[in-house]
C-alpha cells in the first residue's frame, strides 16, 4: 500500500518516483510539481503544465518534507523557490478537483444527493461509491453502508458536496458505476492523503474548497 493510500499495481499505468522518499508507484498515487518562469514550485495537479514533473507523494508529510529538505532543487538540479503553505494550496487545488469531478458526474446522471435516493441507490446495488460529509452527523451516516466491493469518501465537508451537487450543503451522496466514478475515486485518494483531519475528524481550518 502506498503512502497515498492506494495499492501499488504495475498494470495501473506510467510510475514515478517519489523525491521526498524514494517509494515508486502508479502517478494518480503522487503529485506532480514544476518550476515557474520565476523559479517558484507549483503544484501541478491535472499533470498538463510544461516543464520537468517533479513528483511526491499525495501525502502530506512528504511534501511536507519535499519542501523543507530541498528536494525540490534537487530534483529540479537548481535554486528554487518554495512558497509558504505548499501543502495547503496542493489540498485547497485537490479538494477542487475532486468537487468538479463529482458536479460533472452528477450532470451526466451518474451521481444522487439526499438520504433517501441514496439508500434506494445502495438498496438496489446501483451505488459504487458512498459520499458522506466528514462533518456530517455520525449517527444518520452509520445508516448507510459502503457498497459492497465498492468505495467510500468521507473526507469532504458539507460546504464542499454542496458546490459538487448544487447545494448550499450536503451529507449524503452516491455514485454510480463508470463515467467518471473512477477518477473521482483516484482524486478523492490524493486528497486523502494530503488533508488534515482533527482529531474530532474534522478537516483542519480554513482547509475547504472554494
């Protein structure tokens, strides 16, 4: 298992090394860095800017570390600059991410929103994944069930389902197999890793999409 939180499989596609710690495994299990114009570091989370990719892992302590330990001009083979708060910005650029891809899931008809069409959904084994607002109610969220051999995400706020779904807020949410589902699944993991989370599993302040 990586840092990142997903499984290392060869057959997942191109692998990169990480330059915080050295682990190698499928891209959607890291994030890709480059160098401005101005030498400054940016995180590059769609993959497309040009220049050299320098990748980490989605994790927060190794781009924690990636920053503080100079890895960057290391891998980069020049003086760079790395801006306060890298980190937070990777999880503020992945948390938007992962917002559009469930709004464009839920356009093309392949996501629900609500308790009820959600338990009907999971009831009738159409739900691959369950969506639930970390900082929703407990006891209404443990009425619902992961689908079976399917996924779970339960590390978005209210706040940020609602802009997914069209909503001021949102607590429950599914999505169905195919389309975008995957991807969603991938980003959502990146985030995983990258979040910060309190310990009265809440994210960390000022940590929510926009």
């Amino acid at each position: 298992m990586s840092r990142g939180g997903q499984p290392k499989n060869r057959e997942d596609g191109p692998e990169r090394k990480c330059i915080a710690t050295g682990d190698t495994q499928p891209k959607y299990g890291l994030v890709r860095f480059v160098v401005g114009p101005d030498d400054t570091v940016f995180p590059d989370i769609l993959g497309k800017l040009p220049g050299r990719g320098m990748w980490v892992s989605a994790d927060r302590a190794a781009i924690e570390k990636a920053a503080s330990k100079g890895a960057f001009a290391r891998a980069a083979k020049q003086q760079v600059k790395v801006p306060d708060g890298l980190v937070d910005e990777v999880e503020k650029q992945l948390a938007r991410r992962v917002v559009d891809l469930i709004s464009m899931a839920r356009k093309s008809g392949d996501a629900v929103v609500g308790y009820e069409k959600v338990k009907d959904w999971l009831s009738k084994e159409v739900a691959q994944v369950l969506i639930q607002a970390i900082d929703g109610s407990g006891r209404g969220k443990s009425k619902l069930s992961t689908p079976h051999y399917g996924s779970y995400i339960g590390w978005l706020t209210q706040e940020e389902l609602g802009l997914a779904f069209g909503r001021q807020t949102v607590i429950h949410g599914a999505l169905a197999s195919g389309g975008l589902t995957k991807r969603v699944v991938e980003e959502a993991q990146r985030l995983k890793g990258v979040r910060e989370i309190t310990a009265a599993g809440a994210v960390g302040k000022g940590k929510t999409a926009r």
